[in-house]
C-alpha cells in the first residue's frame, strides 16, 4: 500500500521567521502521525534555515514512525546522520541561494563520492536514498553506488501541470509523467525502491499516486500550507485519502 511521508520542515520556517519556540517541529510530527503519515522527512540543511540540529535529536529520540533525514553528501551531514540513526537518509543537492531543492542529485558526475557516503550510511544500519531527477542515467548510478531507494523528482510534472491550468491531459503534463513512470520502472528493473516527491499537492497528486509499483510519496510545503486552514491531522488525512483512492485505481496498471 502506498505510504505518505510529511515534510514539516515549514513549520520550522515559521517559528524560524521570530526565532522563537513555536510551532514546534515535533508536535507537527505527531499530529501527521495521528493523521495517518507514514513517516516524517526534515530536511538539515547547512545553513540551518529551517530545521534545526535540535529538532533532528527530538525527532529521533520522540518520533514513532520512520524518519527520514534529507541531507547534502557532506563530513558533517554524514556525521550527524551516523549519530541520530534515522531509518533513512536521503541525498539531495544543496545550494545556498536556493528556496527549495531545485533538481534532482548528479550521481553520475561524482559517483566515487556518492558511493563512499552510502557505503558509510548503509554501515549504520541506515537505509540510503537518493533524490534525482527522471533520467535513466542518474537511475542506473544510482544502482551502481548501492542506494536502496530512489526518490524521482517530480517537480517537472508539477510546474507543467499547474502552468497547463491543472489539466493532467496536456501534452507536457502527459510528457512529464512518462518520464517518472519510465524512470520509476527503471528503478524497480535494478532492485531499488521507487519513491516520487517534490512540489506535489492536492491537485495533481493523483496520477503520481497512480503510477505502478511507486511505494511513497514525500510531501511537505502543501501539506503544511493546508493544515493552517484545516489542522495537521486533517490535511494529511486529506492527501492520504486522495493517494490511496489513486493508487487502488491504479494498481491494475502495475
């Protein structure tokens, strides 16, 4: 059955906004959890933006479901992850002058570098991911360096798909899924899990929810925008409903 995984790294935004105590990262994660996630994913970025190095040790040691800690392939992360032990790190590209991760991690051009770090996250018992984009190439690195698990960018279907006026029958929102279901066989083809995340929502969730043998979906910024009007639990329980109703019409396809 397809999981959802929340990012609450915008709660932090908020609280970060008047570097206070609230709203509180680990109390968002509970009421994702009474609301049916799956699991939980923060992102500990350098630059300490958002989530914070305390928040990751709460979640560690107060969390009931799976965490998931997206991370740059850097000494320092790589520390950090070997000392917090969530069940899954997630390698994502990061830059500075970045608002959100734009773009999926280039294996392909520092593959030795990226092998040694899931070999290092792998020996803690850590389960390694690696979020990258649809190509077949970066899939095939990603087989080649040991990643479990392969989160497909989906940020391409999502812009076309709200550029096109939410019509999941264009040509470039029908163009774009293909490259994610293309990509998400490919990883299933060498042994790897296939996760999808980035700039989903509400609206066009469905069809990647659909997709055969995808296993979860990482989702946060909508989410968290949604639960200030409705509550935590009831926004996840929202995108719950919407990707199993997807994935059950869709299972036939797999």
């Amino acid at each position: 059955m397809i999981e959802l995984g929340v990012n609450i790294d915008h709660v932090a935004t908020v609280r970060q906004a008047r570097r206070t105590h609230e709203p509180d990262p680990v109390w968002a994660s509970v009421e994702a959890h009474l609301g049916g996630a799956d699991g939980i994913t923060v992102h500990l970025r350098e630059d300490r933006r958002h989530i914070q190095d305390e928040d990751v040790r709460r979640l560690r040691e107060l969390t009931h479901i799976k965490l998931n800690l997206e991370m740059a392939a850097t000494d320092e992360m790589l520390a950090i992850a070997a000392r917090i032990r969530p069940e899954m790190a997630m390698l994502v590209p990061e830059g500075r002058h970045e608002v959100t991760t734009e773009g999926g991690l280039d294996i392909v051009s520092q593959e030795a570098r990226i092998r040694e770090i899931v070999a290092s996250l792998a020996g803690a018992g850590i389960t390694t991911s690696v979020f990258i984009d649809a190509e077949l190439a970066q899939v095939e690195a990603a087989a080649r360096i040991g990643a479990q698990v392969c989160e497909i960018h989906t940020g391409p279907y999502a812009h076309a798909f709200h550029a096109r006026g939410r019509d999941s029958e264009s040509a470039a929102v029908v163009t774009e899924l293909a490259r994610i279901r293309a990509a998400g066989d490919a990883v299933r083809g060498l042994g790897m899990r296939f996760n999808a995340g980035h700039a989903l929502n509400y609206h066009n969730v469905q069809p990647v929810a659909a997709l055969p043998g995808v296993r979860e979906l990482h989702i946060g910024h909508s989410i968290v925008s949604r639960a200030m009007f409705v509550g935590m639990r009831e926004a996840v329980r929202e995108m719950k409903r919407l990707m199993r109703e997807a994935a059950g019409a869709g299972s036939g396809d797999a």
